[in-house]
C-alpha cells in the first residue's frame, strides 16, 4: 500500500494529511498543505504519534510548541464535534410496534415501484436491507453487487433506492482509498459504491477492504500510519453494496463469492416504473423509521436463530444467506419461505463464474457421460473438449487447441495425471481412467453437475451404476431460536 493512503484525512476535503506532505518546505510552496490543514492533520494523530510529532511541526509553522498544542486540542474538539453530526440522516424509531411481514413486504412494494426485478431479487434486497439495520446482530456481511450487461438497466436507480432505506447510508464512489478506510473505522457506515467496474477494478486495496469485512470477527486491516508509519488495525466490519456494469470481469471470484449477486435487465417496452424524484416526500424517512424500530424489537431474536440451510447452497452461500434467513425467520413461515427460493435463485445465478480448472473438470465429466465410456485417450478427451465451439478449449492455447501439456498442468491440482490405457486386446495409449477423477467431481462439483453416466455406464461397472441426487425441490429448513440463557458463554461474549 503506498504511505500517501494510509496518512490521517483532511475532515474539510478528505485528502491525506501528514507524513511526506507535511515534511520542510520544499522549493514549491505549492505543495505544502496550509497552517490549517497541518493542524487539523495533527488533530487526527493518537497522542503518541502528536508527541513524536509536535516540535518538528511547530517549527514548520514557525510558533511555540505550547500554541500548537491549544491549536491542536481545539482541533480536536471540533472533529469530535463533527463526529457527533455523522454525515447520516438522524432516524428516530417509529412510534408503533412493528409487524416484520408487513414491513417487508412494504419495502418489496417500494422497490418494485421504481426498480424493473425479479420477486425474488426484491425479496433478497428487502432482506439485505434490512440487515443493514442489525449488522452487529449477525456474523458475515454479504456484499450486494447490482449487476447489469449495460447501461440503462436500473443500477443507480437501485442503489440509491437501497441506501435511502438502509442504515448510515455513505456514498463512497469518489472516496480516496484512505477515506474509506477511517470512514469504516470512525463510522460503520453502509458504504455504496456505484460504477464499481471502474472505480474498485485496479485498486487491490480496495478490493482487500471488501474481503476483509466480510466476517464479524476477522473484519480487519492493518495498514501503517503517522509519520513513523507504524501500523494500525483498522476495523472495516460493515454492509456494502457495488453497481456495475459486467462486475464479473472486474472482480475477483474471492468478491464475487461473498455477494449477493442482482442481475438487472433493460426494461421492456411494456414495464412501467416510476421516478424516485416522484416519491412521497416522507416515503423512505417512514419505512427507515419502521427499519430502526424493527432492529430495536428484533435484535434478540436476530442473534438468536440459529439456521440449517438447504445442501444445494454451496458453503460460502450458506454463509451469505445466514444472517438474512435469520432476519426472514422473524417475519414468519411465509417469508422464511420466500427467503430460502431467493437464495436457491440468485446463489444458483451466480455461480457462474469458476477456474480455468473447474470448468474443464467438469467438461470432462460431460465428456465421460455423453460418450458414456470408463476409459478414453488423452487425444480423445482433447479432441472431444475441441469439438465443442461453445467451449474456450478450440482456442485456449493462444487460439490454437488446448494440448496435451496443458491438460495435464491442469489436472495435476486434484492429483489426476494421464497413464497408459489399454484400449481393446493390444492397442494402448495414454489417456485416462474414470474412475481417477471420481474423487474430483465428488469434491469440487456441485451435485447438479454430476448429471447420472446412464445405464451403459452401468453395465460397464459390472451392473452397480450410480445416481445423483436431484437438490432441486430442496423445500425450507428448520430453524431454532437459542433463548439467550442458553447461549453458549462464548457466543454471549461475541455479542
């Protein structure tokens, strides 16, 4: 990370302060900062750091050391003022208790009025944005990334639909990456980042906030700060939620598996929406008030449900939807119901994005079930993969074929290596067996990729075939709710 990012921030401008940029004068005046930034910077600094500081800076500002400290400690009250005045809308709680059904079903209503989605995406939405409100009451933070394949689909319309319900809603598009980092840490804002392909695309830094907060108890980053760079954990728990167009190209799969993924398509002629600048004036204000009571009257129920989710959600699915079915789960068997078929759609919807290596393992499982064989030559299998035009394996090897070499670097991962095969009473090649990649499907494809080898692949076992079994009509899971007497110490103390 370079130590520009990680010097404290201007609270006027939100540019770094410190380090270099307060160092001697240079034959530039120009690119010093001013007396006022120098101190507010100083202001920011813990006070051993402003101890280590304090005489170099006050001769750089030409004044006794005891001036610079009462300037720097009305500095500090006035950021700790402005920290009072969070850059949020002040939400009060509603007055009237609150029916978690109905209100869910109000903010599906109102998405649904000005965004063109799915009901389940809307149910998923409704459910994220009411987890917005209990982020301290669940366990992972599931990124919401709205998705389109271009522009004019509905992007910003929803992503400011959501950050006008959700809790301390913060506009990060423009941010430096040092902003966002003491914007999590002073705040634990709901960040909102619109045009993610192009603003998060080349910032690792960025993209290792994202990841990190995704995980109540490991939501950290250490970055270095203050003049002698020393480092710093900085807490970056919180919601967030990206627009883009193609984020699947921009995104490395470690963020795209830690999203709840809303794929947004240009309305048709016939769909009808209305204008988020046509809204009632106190539309959002109410149902934000609703949200704030329900996270109020809930947050108990929340941390106490404990949730067994259907197998058809991989691991990682299971984790994201956690904390949303849990929130569903008040709301009754109903919405329970509805939460569990939107995470079967939308964690099915985005699983399209896998390896190189994956992809090809299962290629070549539908090679195996097609052709219906136990056994084939490496230039079989290529010649096969080839075929295909759909398939990325005719050009892989710089728009030629994908070759044997390559082939095997690929397998060699899941411990699959090419050995000689006897085809028929002499002939011989190499090529591979089925049966050294059954530990490989079994493994790392999900079970509706394992389509079944058929009855010729059964008698070719010696009668004793093998079925898959179809996850699809997988219906919802119990759950419990823990009363807190019972939770386990350790779990008191997370909470």
């Amino acid at each position: 990370m370079s130590e520009l990012n990680s010097l404290p921030i201007s609270p006027v401008n939100g540019t770094p302060l410190g380090g270099e940029a307060q160092s001697l004068p240079t034959s530039d005046p120009a690119t010093q900062p001013s007396e006022s930034e120098v101190i507010a910077g100083l202001a920011l600094l813990s006070p051993m750091d402003y101890d280590r500081a304090r005489k170099e800076k006050s001769k750089l500002l030409g004044i006794q050391v005891k001036t610079l400290d009462t300037l720097v400690k009305t500095a500090r009250s006035e950021v700790n003022s402005n920290e009072d005045r969070l850059p949020f809308p002040d939400v009060d709680p509603y007055e009237e208790p609150i029916v978690p059904a109905d209100l869910l079903d109000e903010i599906v209503s109102t998405i649904r009025t000005y965004i063109v989605l799915d009901i389940e995406q809307a149910y998923a939405i409704a459910l994220w944005v009411a987890f917005t409100w209990l982020i301290d009451d669940v366990e992972i933070a599931p990124l919401l990334l709205v998705n389109a394949p271009e522009k004019a689909c509905g992007k910003s319309q929803l992503l400011d639909c959501a950050s006008r319900l959700s809790y301390k809603p913060l506009s990060a598009s423009n941010c430096s990456t040092a902003a966002l980092f003491r914007a999590c840490e002073l705040y634990g804002p709901t960040l909102f980042i619109d045009e993610a392909d192009t603003f998060i695309r080349e910032n690792n830094e960025i993209k290792g906030l994202i990841n990190a907060g995704h995980t109540r108890t490991n939501a950290y980053v250490i970055r270095v700060t203050g003049e002698n760079h020393e480092p710093k954990m900085f807490r970056v728990w919180g919601a967030k939620a990206f627009a883009g167009i193609c984020l699947e190209k921009h995104l490395p799969d470690s963020t795209l598996s830690r999203a709840i993924i809303i794929h947004l398509r240009r309305k048709l002629a016939h769909e009808s929406v209305s204008r988020l600048r046509h809204a009632e004036k106190d539309l959002f204000t109410t149902i934000a008030s609703k949200l704030a009571r329900f996270s109020e009257d809930y947050s108990q129920q929340v941390r106490a449900a404990r949730t067994v989710l259907p197998d058809a959600l991989s691991d990682r699915d299971q984790d994201n939807w956690s904390g949303l079915l849990s929130i569903a789960y008040c709301a009754g068997e109903e919405w329970f119901k509805r939460a569990i078929a939107a995470a079967l759609k939308l964690s099915n919807s985005g699983e399209k994005s896998v390896s190189v290596a994956n992809q090809l393992l299962m290629d070549i499982q539908q090679v195996f079930a097609s052709k219906k064989v136990e056994r084939i030559s490496t230039a079989g299998l290529i010649a096969t993969l080839v075929d295909d035009e759909e398939l990325p394996w005719a050009t892989y090897n710089r728009g030629k074929p994908l070759s044997p070499s390559q082939l095997a670097k690929q397998l060699r991962p899941y411990d699959i290596s090419s050995k000689t095969v006897r085809f028929g009473h002499s002939n011989t090649l190499k090529g591979y067996d089925l049966s050294q990649f059954t530990d490989a499907f079994a493994r790392y494809l999900a079970p509706s990729e394992l389509p079944s080898q058929g009855n010729d692949a059964a008698e070719a076992n010696g009668g004793e075939g093998s079925s898959v079994t179809d996850d699809s009509d997988v219906t919802h899971d119990q759950m419990q709710l823990i009363p807190k007497a019972e939770m386990p110490s350790a779990l008191e103390e997370d909470f």
